[in-house]
C-alpha cells in the first residue's frame, strides 16, 4: 500500500505491548476485569488522545476502517429504503459498509483530482438520498467546500470515508471535520498502523452514543451500571478493539508528524527530479494538506499506462492501488456486489465511463518515510528512462 505506519514500528510499540501485560494483568478486554487492570484501559485512552490530537469532540475506536464505515452511516440513521452516494474510484469496502446498513450505493464519477466529482455528486441526489461519502484517495482530500455546499443545500448528511487520508487536511482543516460523523483506518497499510482497527469520529453527542452501542452489542454504557446490568440502547454487534491495538496506536500517534513531514518531503523531491517530464499529475486541491504519500501520472492511454508500469516493474519500482489493485479500488469491477444491492444492470455497466477513462491512465507510486536520497534518485531515474521510452 505505501502508508507508513509499519515503516516506523521500533521498540516504542514493543514496550507498549508488553505494558499492558505487564501493567493490567493482561487484561486484553477493553471494559470489566477491574480488580485485575489496575485502572489501566487503552482503549479509552487512544480513543481520547486521537480525539484530541484532531480535535474532534467524540472519537469511537472499532475493529476495523470497514467497520467504521459502517457504523458511522448508521449512527447518522442510514438504513433501508435509504440512498447513499459514493464515488467510483475507492476501497470496496466502502460500498461494502453502504450495503450492510441496507441503503442502496450510488456510485458516481471521480474529477481530475481522482476524488469525488462536486457536479456528478449534485446529478445523482434523489429525493432518497440519505448521505454521501466522500472518500479521500491516496492521502489527497476531495474539494470538500463545493461538496459541503451541495449536501446543506440539498439536506444530504456528509460521512466521509478518511481511512487513506489520517493526517491530511484541506485549507488548513482536518481530515474527518467537513461531516457529523467520519471513519478512519489503522489497518496495517494505513499511516498509523495498529494491526487492524478503525476509529470514528463526530461532533454530534448523539450520533456518538449511536456509535458506541452500534460496535458493542447495543450497550447504553450507563454510569454506574455492571456491565452485565447495562440495558441495551439500539441493536448492535461487536465491532470492538482491543486494549493491544490501542496500546500501538497511541505510540503510533506520536509519530504522526514525523512521518506526514517525511512524506511530504520526499515526495517534494521526487516531484522536482520529474518536473521537465512530460507528464500530467493528479490535480490537488489543496497540495499543502496532502499526505505525501502518493505520486500519481496520469498517461496519454491506457496502452502508455500499462507499458510504463512494465517498465517500471523490470526496474523494481512498484505501483500502488493504480494499476496493480484496481478492481479492488474501481468500482467498474463489482457487478458481483452492487448486482445484490437493487443496483441494475445499465447502471452497473453504463455508468463511471469519465472515471475509467482517467483511473485506467494512472501508474500511482509509492512514497514512504524512510526513503534515502539513493532510493529517492534511483526510482526517479527510473521514471525518467521510462518516459523516454514509452512516451
């Protein structure tokens, strides 16, 4: 994937691992077992301290990015009957989690900035749109000002999907702050990297009591209550994390600048090695709040596309996401998930013909941390012969 949560794990995450057996007994729960953790609940410290960081007023640690997804579409009451726009260029289980809160997805066309299109999001609203997902690719945000605009126009909620973008921030906001609700990934491919593991966020008290009971068997967590007396609020399931993924996370979490400055300074480097190339990059709205965690050309054709990354392939340098995984990040390949969703057949194979049109010309590249000026010289080098050959 290219997000570097792994490249900068050392023996700050070993000790906090172990901390929590040698602190709190072992308890690997994040609720009950008092007498045994010694006061000692990670959990509720990663939630808190994430909460902080960005400041958001309510954070909700959960199992996975997916999970987080789901949970933070029905915390804001999607359900059947509903529908939810989504764009064309994401991770499946983005509408993977519309899906499961029994809405039905509407996919829509990607712009230039390989996120959601403003104009194709305004097409697409019904008088059954529920929500939209904006979903920000690559550590790059979509243009949340129009997106915002046309959502409180048309009294359509914003639940983005942040799960690539931790860390990244469009004219000067964070990621997650543009919706009453978000989702996040710390999956072990994502910027912070807890094993598996997600977190959402809000600013709404109820949403988040929704999403609390949502990812934990509906409990109401009443103060003063045994766990095993707490009345159930909503119905739900378990989506939980435990306190070892937690204990990573808040150590990762201190190393988040480290690794968004990083970032952003090889990939600045990169950039200026390829600047006389005659090649078109993904337009950003914002470059100073991207993650740097991505390059992305964008060929004249799919043909240049595919011999580009040949070439790059026989000088090891990898791709990301674009075109090594892109059925698993274009939706043009999901007929066998979006058939079973009351998505019909001209919808699945007439629509999203823009954004096939640009994500089949993209070759997106990596960049990481801890990136060398050898490694930084050598896969810049690489990109220049290869355009010389291919273009």
């Amino acid at each position: 994937m290219g997000m570097p949560g792994f490249e900068v794990f050392g023996d700050e995450e070993r000790k906090a691992v172990l901390d929590v057996f040698d602190l709190s007994g072992g308890v690997l729960f994040a609720h009950g077992f008092d007498g045994m953790r010694n006061g000692v609940f990670k959990v509720r410290e990663w939630e808190s301290q994430f909460a902080n960081y960005f400041g958001f007023p309510h954070a909700q640690a959960v199992s996975s990015g997916s999970a987080a997804v789901k949970i933070a579409l029905e915390a804001v009451g999607v359900g059947p009957g509903d529908e939810v726009i989504t764009q064309a260029h994401t991770f499946i289980a983005t509408v993977e989690a519309i899906i499961q809160t029994g809405a039905k997805p509407v996919i829509v066309d990607i712009d230039d900035t390989l996120n959601l299109d403003p104009a194709a999001f305004a097409n697409a609203i019904t008088q059954k749109t529920k929500a939209v997902v904006p979903v920000h690719m690559m550590g790059e945000m979509a243009d949340m000002d129009p997106i915002t605009t046309i959502a409180t126009e048309a009294g359509v909620l914003v639940v983005e999907d942040c799960a690539q973008a931790l860390g990244a921030r469009y004219r000067g906001v964070w990621a997650g702050a543009f919706s009453t609700t978000a989702a996040f990934s710390t999956d072990a491919g994502k910027t912070l990297n807890t094993g598996e593991g997600g977190m959402v966020v809000g600013s709404i008290a109820d949403h988040f009591v929704r999403a609390r009971a949502l990812h934990d068997h509906g409990h109401s967590y009443e103060i003063g209550t045994p766990r095993g007396q707490d009345p159930g609020l909503i119905p739900g399931f378990n989506y939980r994390m435990t306190e070892l993924q937690a204990a990573i996370g808040i150590v990762q979490l201190g190393k988040l600048d480290h690794i968004v400055s990083r970032q952003r300074k090889n990939k600045t480097q990169i950039m200026e090695l390829l600047k006389d190339q005659p090649l078109e990059f993904r337009r950003s709205v914002d470059p100073t709040g991207d993650l740097g965690d991505t390059i992305v050309m964008i060929l004249p054709s799919r043909e240049i596309a595919m011999k580009m990354t040949r070439r790059l392939s026989e000088k090891s340098v990898g791709t990301k996401n674009l075109p090594d995984a892109m059925r698993w990040h274009f939706a043009k390949h999901w007929s066998h998930l979006l058939s079973s969703a009351s998505v019909s057949r001209d919808e699945i194979e007439n629509s999203w013909l823009p954004s096939a049109d640009i994500l089949e010309r993209c070759v997106a590249l990596p960049v990481m941390v801890k990136m060398d000026e050898e490694q930084i010289n050598r896969i810049s080098r690489a990109v220049v012969e290869s355009c010389q050959a291919v273009l």
